[in-house]
C-alpha cells in the first residue's frame, strides 16, 4: 500500500467513528466527504482492512444493502444494524432517508 493510500484509508476510518448509532452512510458519501467523488472502490477497499475501533458496520452501498463479502460478513453486520435499531425490508435495504447520516 502507497503512503498514499495509507493516508485516505486512515481518513476513511476517522469519518466512519464518526458516523452515530443507528445510522448508516454509504462508500461513496465517503468518498464525496473526503473530496475524493470518484473514490468509492477505494473507500470500500478500506473497509476490508478496517480496524475493530471503528463501526464498519455503518458503511453501506449506494442502494442501502450489505455489499457482499467474501467473509461471512453479512450477517454480523445485519445483527450489528438490528441491534443499533436500523431495519432491512424483505430484499434486504435499508432506508437512506430514515437511517441514513445527514450530516455527514
């Protein structure tokens, strides 16, 4: 990993301990937030190295679903949601504009 790179990833996380209980936000809300619009990838590759301190459970995809890992990811972060309150509809979305970070 570039130094670069290290550095973004480590802007990812400061923003993602920001985000509160019981919402959520997606990769490329990320990406925008940290002035880099076209960085969503690169966000979502930060994901994958997050580290335990911060609520990678909150981070979403452009549609409000769980991206698919190659982990058993997927229902550890559902139950995570639940349990903050946050809802998924029978296909497995979440409501941007109920749960979603405003702030962010």
């Amino acid at each position: 990993m570039t130094a670069a790179a290290s550095g973004f990833f480590q802007r990812v996380y400061a923003l993602v301990r920001k985000i509160p209980r019981g919402r959520v936000v997606t990769y490329g809300q990320i990406a925008r937030a940290l002035g880099a619009p076209g960085a969503a990838r690169t966000v979502g590759w930060a994901m994958r190295a997050c580290p335990a301190d911060a609520p990678w459970h909150r981070v979403v995809n452009a549609r409000g679903a769980i991206s698919l890992r190659p982990t058993s990811g997927y229902p550890e972060q559902r139950a995570r949601l639940r349990a903050e309150g946050v809802r998924l509809d029978r296909a497995g979305k979440i409501d941007l504009r109920q749960y979603g970070w405003k702030k962010i």
